[in-house]
C-alpha cells in the first residue's frame, strides 16, 4: 500500500510540474517576444546583406587610373570595339603561353589581375598556386582586329 501511495505521489507531483508556457495568459507575451525578437532578426539579416553587397562591389572595383578609355581606347573604339580594356584583358587571358614562367607541381599558369597601362602596354600577374610572378607586355591592334603581344619584362617570385 505504501508503494502505490508513492507512486501515486510521483505521479501527482510530474503531472502537476507543467510548463507555465502551456499557460493561455502566457501565450501573448510569449507570442510577442517571439515576433520581436524574429523581426529584429529580420532587420539583422537585411543589414548583413546590405553590407554583404558594399564589400562586393568594393572588392569588384577597380579603378584604372592608366587607362582612359576616351583617350587611351580611342583607336579601339574607332575599329568597332566598344570595351577596349575588357577587350585586352580576354586576349591576353587567351595567351597563357606567353608566361615566362613554368607551373610547377601539376599546376597551370593562369592571369590574376590584368591593367592596362596606356594605349600600348599591360601589366598581368600570373601563378600557379606555387610560382607567382608579374610581367608588362605591350601590345598593338593588327589589321584582323586581333592583339599582338610582346613581352617587354617580368619578375617572378617562389
């Protein structure tokens, strides 16, 4: 009898232990905190990405003071090339074999950051994950509207 008693005492005392969120007159107050806190969330999160965008667009600038397209670019634009330094940019990045240095350890040679330097020459830095180097070309618009490239010097680094 006196084990029934005890249980039925445990029992009495887990059922009667509730949660007061369970309670009806506490759901608003839990409902709006809930709705605060979710909104200033929200908030948060429009802000991360708002500052999200200004580096992005930051890290994406890159300001050429080398390079005046009006004046440096008119000789492309007289030839039908709207974009004269995305123009030479793509047709460097097309000739990987004029780095001067070889990749090493199974990797390739590849461009990083190309500026154009006047209406005659281009700076590149290349590597390939273990050489790094940088070298100027200059370069000129041949009759087929294609780039020509000559090396004029480099440097490169382990």
């Amino acid at each position: 009898m006196k084990r029934i008693a005890i249980l039925f005492l445990i029992g009495f005392l887990a059922f009667s232990c509730k949660d007061d969120l369970n309670k009806p007159e506490n759901l608003p107050d839990i409902k709006e905190q809930l709705t605060l806190k979710n909104d200033s969330l929200e908030k948060e999160i429009v802000n991360l990405k708002s500052l999200n965008d200004s580096l992005l667009k930051i890290g994406h600038v890159t300001e050429n003071k080398w390079f005046d397209k009006d004046f440096n670019g008119s000789h492309f634009t007289r030839q039908g090339i709207t974009n004269p330094e995305e123009f030479v940019e793509n047709a460097l990045r097309k000739k990987a074999d004029l780095i001067p240095s070889e990749a090493v350890l199974g990797g390739t040679m590849t461009y990083g950051k190309i500026q154009l330097l006047g209406n005659r020459w281009v700076i590149a830095d290349y590597n390939d994950g273990h050489i790094q180097g940088r070298s100027i070309y200059e370069y000129r618009l041949n009759n087929k509207k294609e780039l020509v490239f000559k090396i004029l010097a480099s440097n490169d680094t382990e």
